[in-house]
C-alpha cells in the first residue's frame, strides 16, 4: 500500500525511491509485524482470558502440562492478521504471488480457527475430523494450484538441491505435488506446536531462509549466477516471509516459556500452509524438507509411531509421538527441549543457505 502511495511521489521528494526497493520494504514489514504482535499481544491475551478461550490439554499428554490448561490460546489470529496487515501495507498489490500466499494463510486459519473453536467451546469435542480437515485443506490448495499453473510461464519442474541437472517435469500432476507439499507443511507444523515457543523459533528460521530464497528467485541476475531458478515476480514474496518472521518473532515475546499464550491450529495450519506455498512460488519446494526440517522430524515421529505400534502389535519407537514429548518423557525440562529444537533448526537453516554454493 505504502509502495503505490509514496513510491509516485519520487519525483517530487528523492527518499521516496526508497519505497522502489524490495529490501527496504521487506526490513518494514518485519518491524510492522514485530511491533504489532508486541504491542496488541496484551490486548489480545485480555479479550481471550475475558472470554474463556483458554488451552484444552490432553489427559494422556505429559503431566507438566496440565498446568497449560486454561492458557489463552488461538494466538494465531493475532499472528496472522499482524502478518496481513504488514504485508498489504508494504508490498506491491499488483503481485500475484503475495495474493495467493495470502489467499491460502487465511483459508487455513479459517479452517484453524473452527477446529479451537469447537475444541474449546463443545465439551469433549476434538474439533474438526481429521478428514474434514484434510478435505478442506486440499480443496484450498487445488484452486490456488489450478490459478497458478494458468499463470504464464509457471515452472511445473522440480529443482533439487545440489542436482542442478535433475528437474523433473510434472506438468498438470504439479497441482498433486503442490497438495502434498502445503497440506504436509501445514500439518508438519501443528504437531510441532506442543511446547511453549517450539514452532515459532523454527518458524522465525524458516522464514528467514526464505527471505534471502525469494529475493534471490525474483532477481534474474542472481538467480543466473547462483544456478537456482528464476520466477519473474517472486521478489516481493520477501515482503511476506519479512511480514511473518516479524509477526513470529513478536509473537514469541509472549508464547515463550510460560507461555502466556499458545498460537493454536488457527496459527499453526496457516503458518505450515503459508510457507508451503512459499516454497511452490519460488520453485523450492524440496529446500522445505531441509530448512524446515523440525517440523519434517515432528511429522515422521508421529507416522513412524503410529505405523510401528501398528504392525507390531502395541509395541512403540519412542516414548510418546511427537518427537518432543519422548524428550519430556526422558525427564528434559520443556526450555531444554525447545531451546535445543531452535538450535537444530538455526543449523539446518544455515545448511539450506549453503546450497546456494554447492549446486
């Protein structure tokens, strides 16, 4: 909004050709979303203290966490509306790319935000049904699939890290790939979202990572030189991962350990949601594995456990799925645990980073 606003008035005032730059704008969405989920955060844990929305705590989860129930939760509006909000006042909304990233972040906080809801709201409830989800989630990815491989010139090809040469072509099965990739982030990160502050460190990494990946992916030149593909218009995708890793790290000011506030599945499906579609816009989708890869080990801990006590009777992997309770089960204290997950996420974000030289 700023960007059609002020950047015109260049010719009048010089400091307005600022606004021109992707990297200034991007540095402004992330001090926006930093500074409204800090600002408006105590608001908000008020307004849900004063209507009861507060944590529903599974009875067969770790005993320290029946102290969690009743803690302010759905968060994640407060995530993502500060990360739209910051987004649309920075970006140029002449982009696609930001409209369908935006598209799907709140169709998945819609589907988010009804799941709490009925959480907290019907006794006994588990919200929505796991193919309830599921459904709506993949109809929300097949129309935002079917918009951009009618966008012209859209690369249905995949790009791997270090492999340069393999690219394989999907053509119309991309929509499949794509459905797999934002519906597996998204859930990815809702089962991470267990201990106070463990998706929203991970999550302020991996945007961080997509930052550089989307500039880079929207600049010709660099895309050239660094041998990673090139997707006219990709650039201002940096304003949106700047938007959410501000909202995040804003958010974290109050989910950090106690958490006074838990982001949800309104949060936590939006944000996995989010950068899956990041991922498919500036053709590194399989980078996700990497630079997400915490939320990647939460996913597989879970299917591992489940398809193990399965075939094997009733017997178990780990002490309990997902992977951070087996922690908490060995006797780590909830800050070990987390603090020690951001660590493994700051690594794998700096080996994402380091593919850009070894391709």
């Amino acid at each position: 909004m700023l960007y059609h606003f002020l950047y015109p008035l260049h010719n009048l005032f010089g400091g307005f050709n600022v606004f021109r730059y992707i990297t200034f704008r991007c540095i402004g969405a992330i001090v926006t979303g930093f500074l409204l989920a800090v600002i408006l955060g105590p608001k908000f844990i008020r307004f849900m203290q004063r209507h009861q929305l507060g944590q529903v705590v599974r009875e067969d989860g770790p005993e320290s966490h029946f102290s969690k129930r009743g803690v302010p939760t759905m968060g994640g509006v407060l995530i993502i509306s500060t990360v739209t909000f910051s987004t649309l006042l920075w970006v140029d909304l002449t982009n696609i790319f930001v409209w369908l990233i935006l598209a799907i972040t709140l169709w998945y906080a819609g589907i988010g935000s009804i799941d709490d809801y009925w959480k907290i709201k019907k006794k006994n409830s588990k919200g929505l049904s796991a193919r309830g989800k599921m459904a709506l989630q993949i109809a929300g990815v097949a129309v935002v699939g079917g918009i951009l491989l009618n966008q012209p010139g859209f690369d249905t090809t995949l790009s791997f890290p270090f492999l340069k040469d393999v690219k394989p072509e999907l053509g119309v099965y991309y929509i499949l790939f794509m459905v797999l990739v934002v519906a597996g982030a998204s859930n990815a990160v809702n089962l991470t979202d267990g201990l106070d502050g463990l998706a929203t460190g991970p999550t302020v990494v991996t945007s961080g990572v997509y930052i550089l990946f989307s500039y880079l992916a929207g600049h010709a030149g660099l895309a050239a030189y660094l041998q990673i593909p090139y997707v006219p218009g990709a650039g201002e995708v940096t304003v949106f991962c700047g938007a959410l890793a501000g909202a995040s790290l804003g958010f974290l000011w109050f989910n950090t350990f106690p958490a006074q506030v838990f982001m949800g599945d309104v949060g936590s499906l939006a944000i996995g949601g989010a950068l899956g579609v990041v991922a498919v816009i500036i053709k590194q989708e399989i980078l996700l594995v990497l630079v997400g890869g915490v939320f990647v080990m939460e996913a597989l801990s879970v299917i591992l456990q489940v398809g193990y006590f399965k075939v094997s009777g009733g017997k178990r992997i780990f002490l309990m799925a997902p992977f951070h309770h087996h922690f908490e089960k060995k006797g780590w204290e909830e800050p070990k645990v987390v603090v020690r997950f951001w660590i493994v996420s700051i690594i794998l974000g700096l080996m994402a980073l380091a593919t850009l030289k070894l391709r």
